[in-house]
C-alpha cells in the first residue's frame, strides 16, 4: 500500500486536475455530468504525503475506532470462556454433519447482505465462525471466507433489496426502487452457488491436510482435541443468550432503526460488559480483557489507516474527477454491443478510489446513467453493472475497510487473503460479464 501511496503521489504530478460540480438531489451530493472543467493542479509533495497518513488515519477514525470497541468487547467475551464453550459444543453436534455448515452458513449471510446491505456489521461474526470452523478440522480461510464471501462476494453484489448500493443508484437513475429483481434473484443463485463450491472444496481439502490451511491468529492445536461429552456451563449458557438476544438487537437496529459502526459497536461493548458479569469476572479482568482484545487490532486498524491515505490524495490531488471524466470517455468509445461490460471495468477500477457503494453511486450514476441513454443502453444495465463493478472489487481492493477490518479480526494478512481469491474473482468477473451480455441483449428495464 506504501508503493501505491507514492504512485499516485507522482500521479498528481503527471495527470491534470479537474473538477465536476456537483448538486443536491434527494438530499445526496451528485455530480452534474455536464459541468467537468480542468482546473489549476494541486499536486502533492513529499512531506504533505506523509502528513496524508495522519488525515488518512482520521478518514478511517470511524472505521479503525470500531475495530478496536469491537476488540475490545470481544476480548471481554473470550475472557468468560463462553464462546470458547459454544464453539465446542457445536464442534461437537456437527462432528459428522460438518459438510451441511458451508451451504447454511453461506446463504445465512448471502440474505443479510442481499436484502439489507450488511457489510461492516458482519465483521463481528468473524471471531465466531473462524474458531468453529478450525474446531471441525477446516481453517481460518474457511470461517471468514463464510462470513465475507457469504455477505458481500454474494449477497451485497447481487442486492435484491440492498439500500446501499442498488437503492442508491436506482433513484439516482430514476429507476423505479428495487425493479428489475428477478435477473438480481437469479444472479444471486448462481454467485450463491459459486461461493459455496469454492469453499467447499478448499475445506475439504484441509480436512485431508490440516497442513495445508492458513489458521491466521489462530492455533489449530487449540480447537481441534473435542471431548465427545462436552456440556457447557450454566454460567456459559446464560452468557451466550446475551450474545444472542445481541445479536437479534443488531438485526432489528440495523433494519428499523438505521443503526451503523457506532451503535453496533456500543451494542457489543454492553453486551461483553454484561456476559462478564455474568461470567464471574471481576472489574480488573474485564477491562484486561478489553485492553487485550483491542491489542489484538492494532495491525488491522492501522493498516485500514493507510488505505484511506490513498484516498486522501487523490483527492486532494484533484485527480478523482479527472479520472472519472476520462474513465466515462473509455466507455463512449467502446463498440455498442460491449458497452455494458466497458461500464462494468470501470466501475471495478473506480471502486479502489471510493470503495463505499453508495458513495460510488452518488460520483458515478450522474455520469453513467446518461450516458447509458447515448449508447442504447438502458439504465437498469447501468445499475446492474454498477452493482457489479462494486461487489466484486471489494474482495481484492486494500482500499476497502470492510476486508481490511475482517482479516485484522481472523489475523490472516492480505497477501494470502489475496493469493487464495484471486482465482474466485475471476470466476466472478466472468459470470458478470455473462449476466451483463444477457441483461444488454434483454433490454434489461423498464428503461
């Protein structure tokens, strides 16, 4: 990430700055995509580059700030010895059914994403299923791979009804909300599908060679002797109906009340507060616990920091517009019947510089929506190739916090992270560019 913070450093140097106006709409700042005009360059020099981390760092502030609460309360959780006993317990009960885990678990997730745009609050299943995933002879790869891939490499990016990203984008197309679902249920099938198979055969082949897994913070010696008449606790128990009664007030916060990082993050901390009394822990071993547990997203949350300095300085560069200016000019001189797939790519590459969905509806739908009028494109394809264009990136960008924030909790760095996708994303990138020749060839609408 250093390497492309000096990049696009040089970069503001070499490109030229522009500037598109925008307006209000419906309350949200979009661009108006007649107004781009060059203006005087900003570029950025060496100390103002360094200084960027620290208002990087400040970008991310709500991000990084829940990483550390969400520690935090976790490490107080752990401390009861509660989650350890779940973990256990289900290992246990799924000794011989451990196959069913993957596909349940999967379209678990893929619904919380599909339907209601889950995204950062899924980050605090992570500490969960990672563990109970290494407890029934899989990896580290295989729970948060679950979790993330579940939640947004299937459910977000198809967004049946997901607010964030296709609601977005579909107001700002003035499309009718949520229209044009039945191509969505069928793009979620076949990513759901996808998921579940890439999963599947990686566990399986660490549950013949556990060497071949990558078990992130985690020690494959600690899960995996299970005695076969473990019961939990009392104390256990109760503690664990308080995670779950927290875990249906996250649900019905997110979704009625419009809860976000900050709610979900004192959800937790009151919730770890109150399993520690519960559990028998004293004052002192609390906050040890909360101190511990937060220790433990330090790389994580700094690292988070750093990919907002990207954004920071092609932003201050004056390059963001510019690349969004020549980004749609890319698209109008691409032949009529791939234009679909020419917004698709950009869209990909556009979400390294503004990874939020319904931030990159707002820059981008302004421009892409006309100009879909212009090459006989419809809108609802715009939309769709949008959509994809976000989702699929989030997997692979350092730029997004959502990934950043999951492999600090499951303590798998990047690279691996990266290696182990890789070919995934490509699979996904070519069931999109079938889904936008179908949606193209179809007229995908209404308009």
């Amino acid at each position: 990430m250093f390497i492309v913070l000096v990049i696009v450093t040089v970069l503001t140097y070499i490109l030229p700055a522009g500037k598109y106006e925008r307006i209000e709409k419906d309350g949200r700042s979009v661009v108006d995509p007649t107004s781009f005009e060059f203006v005087e360059s900003t570029p950025v020099g060496l100390l103002e580059m360094f200084s960027s981390i620290h208002a990087g760092m400040i970008e991310g502030a709500s991000i990084i700030l829940f990483v550390f609460l969400f520690g935090g309360a976790l490490g107080i959780m752990q401390a009861t010895g509660a989650l350890d006993s779940f973990i256990k317990f289900v290992a246990v009960r799924f000794g011989t059914k451990e196959k069913l885990l993957i596909p349940l678990m999967v379209l678990i997730f893929a619904s919380l994403g599909t339907l209601i745009g889950s995204a950062e609050d899924a980050l605090v299943y992570i500490a969960i299923i990672v563990p109970m995933t290494i407890a029934l002879g899989f990896d580290a790869l295989t729970g948060f791979a679950i979790v993330i891939l579940g939640t947004l490499a299937t459910g977000f990016i198809s967004g049946i009804t997901n607010p964030f990203n296709v609601g977005v984008a579909q107001s700002i197309a003035e499309l009718p909300m949520y229209s044009g679902m039945g191509l969505r249920i069928a793009l979620l099938a076949v990513f759901y599908i996808v998921t579940v198979l890439y999963i599947y055969f990686h566990a399986m082949k660490v549950k013949r060679n556990p060497e071949l897994g990558e078990y992130g913070k985690f020690r494959r010696e600690d899960h995996g002797q299970l005695d076969k008449n473990f019961r939990m606790s009392k104390r256990h128990s109760a503690a664990l109906i308080i995670l779950l009664v927290n875990f249906i007030l996250l649900v019905y916060g997110v979704i009625k009340l419009g809860w976000y990082i900050s709610e979900i993050g004192g959800l937790f901390l009151l919730s770890g507060i109150i399993m520690g009394l519960i559990g028998g822990l004293t004052p002192s071993k609390m906050a040890n616990g909360f101190i511990s547990g937060a220790g433990d997203m330090v790389s994580g949350a700094l690292i988070i920091g750093v990919a907002q300095t990207i954004l920071v300085i092609i932003t201050s560069g004056g390059l963001l517009d510019t690349i969004l200016y020549y980004a749609a000019g890319l698209v109008e001189q691409l032949p009529p019947a791939i234009n679909a797939i020419g917004m698709f790519i950009v869209q990909l590459f556009l979400n390294f510089i503004v990874p939020s969905g319904s931030g990159q509806a707002a820059l981008t739908m302004p421009i892409m929506a006309p100009l879909a009028d212009l090459m006989g494109v419809t809108r609802q394809t715009a939309v769709l190739a949008f959509q994809l264009g976000d989702g699929i990136s989030n997997m692979i960008f350092p730029t997004s916090g959502v990934l950043l924030a999951g492999l600090a909790v499951a303590g798998i760095s990047f690279t691996k992270w990266v290696k182990w996708v890789f070919p995934f994303l490509l699979i996904q990138v070519a069931v999109a560019i079938i889904f936008l020749i179908i949606a193209q060839s179809i007229q995908y609408g209404p308009f």
